[in-house]
C-alpha cells in the first residue's frame, strides 16, 4: 500500500523555534507531511500561513498544510494565490487543506460572518471553484456564488504541481461533498469526530464520489490520531475522542487496522507533547513497524 505519514504541530507563538526545529527533524527523519493548525483568531497562535513560509524555506522534502484553513477568515481568490506561490516557492510541496469554518462568535469578533452549517457548506463549494479557478494561468476566473464570486480577475500563476484540496468535513452532507468535489478527506480529530465514527464517514464520502462518477481510491483518506507514543501498552480501541497512549507496537497495529479495515492511506500524529523525542518515535519505530506489515 501507497501510505503516507506526518505530523501536526500548533504555531504556538512562544513556541515558534521548537516549531521550527521539528519540522526541521521531521524532514531529516523522511516524514511525508506536517500539518499546521489555523486558528487566526487565538491570540497565543502565529499567523499560519507565514508559519508554513518559513517552515518550507527550512526544509527539501517535506510536504506542509494548513490543518485546516479557517476559509470564513481566507478569501478563497488569496487563497488560491498563495497555495500556488507556496507550491512554486517549494518546488511543489504545499497541499491545501480547508474547513468550513466553526467557532462561529470567534470568527465574527475577527471580522468573519456567521453562517448556518448549510451555508458553511455552499462557502466551501464556492470557495473550491474559485481556487482551481485561480490555478489556471491564461484565463479570466469568473465564479459567481451567494458567498464567494470572482468576475473576470486574471488567474495564475500555476502551482507547480496538483496541489490537493483537502476537506475536514465532519456532517453528513459535508461528507458528501468530500466525495463529490475534494481531493481528500482530512478526518477531523476525534475531539469534532469520534473515532468509531469514521468508518461510517469512509462509506459516506465513496457513495458520494461513485455517484459523481469518481473513482473513490482517488481521494485522500488521512487519520489524524492524538495521544502518546508509551513504553506501557494502554487500551488500544478506538472509542470516542480519548487519546492513544500506548506502545509503538500498539500504535502500528492501530495503523495497520485503520489502513486495512477503513481504507486510509495517511496518518498524521498529534502528540500530546510535541517533543523531539515523540517526533522520533513516529518516525523510527511506529512508521517501520506499519510499513513492514506491508512489504
């Protein structure tokens, strides 16, 4: 199996060098991706995006994405415009994740609107076609929607290479739309969507992609499991939102089952303690045991 791994780490503002220093061993180490939270309205938490700038003008291999874009607070033509100038910058390594938006009363004391779950969803349709819109260099985006609208705006400049468009989508007809539209699915961490959860969504998002007459092995399917890599075996089922905290050998087995049983094909980390040592268990004896399962 074609699997991916990576690793989440939150932009905090008195943590910006150990931020920098992780990404840094992450790409030594060969880890796949790092996702970036995005939440512009906490005040403790740096700009994001100019946290993934720095962070790809740190490294050579790694792949970095906003974990997800807070799209009610990014105006999806800018969007479209630095995803394309990130991607150029790093010779093709940024990947776009969005959400429709949540923490509604936060959004709106930035400056945000405030939508219902049906508009969040039409906003993130919208705001999909004006940025492939925009990724079309030669051409005049227009996209007219009841939120996001471009009338005419030039487009480009091209990423340099497909950058995906991830969705963090939760309800059902967000699902749906994942399976419709996206390039992949980001599964919310099981604080937004329980674990036991996820397999019903899996079903969900390739119904959605077969009746759009996708193939659903065409769509990304990226776990993200919070906890700590132990040197004592913990509980290993899945259940509701309580972290994993248990051996690499436990860890590994999770994986495997997540990849052969719900059909994921990446998994990114969230430890509860981002360390360098958390960070190299991941990378040394967590990922080798997943992928030697699979040799």
């Amino acid at each position: 199996m074609n699997l991916r791994f990576g690793i989440q780490l939150a932009p905090t503002v008195t943590e910006l060098p150990q931020l920098r220093a992780l990404a840094r061993t992450a790409d030594r180490e060969g880890l796949d991706l790092l996702g970036i939270q995005d939440h512009p309205y906490a005040g403790g938490l740096a700009d994001t995006f100019a946290v993934i700038a720095t962070v790809l003008a740190e490294t050579e291999r790694l792949r970095v994405f906003p974990d997800v874009a807070s799209l009610p607070l990014r105006g999806p033509a800018m969007l479209g415009k630095q995803a394309a100038t990130l991607d150029l910058l790093s010779g093709g390594r940024f990947e776009l994740a969005l959400g429709a938006g949540a923490f509604w009363p936060a959004i709106a004391a930035m400056g945000g609107p405030t939508r219902t779950n049906p508009e969040a969803l039409q906003a993130l349709e919208e705001a999909t076609r004006i940025i492939r819109a925009m990724w079309r260099p030669g051409t005049k985006a227009k996209v007219e929607g009841a939120h996001y609208s471009v009338t005419g705006v030039q487009s480009g400049p091209a990423p340099a290479h497909p950058v995906g468009i991830w969705f963090g989508s939760v309800g059902p007809k967000a699902n749906v739309l994942t399976g419709r539209i996206a390039d992949g699915w980001a599964a919310p961490i099981p604080h937004y969507l329980p674990y036991e959860k996820w397999q019903p969504t899996q079903a969900i998002i390739s119904a959605a992609a077969i009746d759009a007459g996708r193939n659903p092995a065409d769509i990304t399917r990226m776990a993200q499991l919070v906890g700590t890599i132990t040197d004592t075996p913990g509980p290993v089922t899945l259940r509701g939102e309580t972290p994993i905290r248990t051996t690499a050998a436990d860890w590994s087995r999770i994986l495997v089952d997540l990849a052969t049983e719900s059909a994921f094909d990446t998994f990114v980390y969230w430890p509860e303690s981002p360390t360098e040592t958390q960070l190299r268990r991941w990378t040394t004896e967590v990922i080798p045991a997943t992928r030697a399962h699979f040799a």
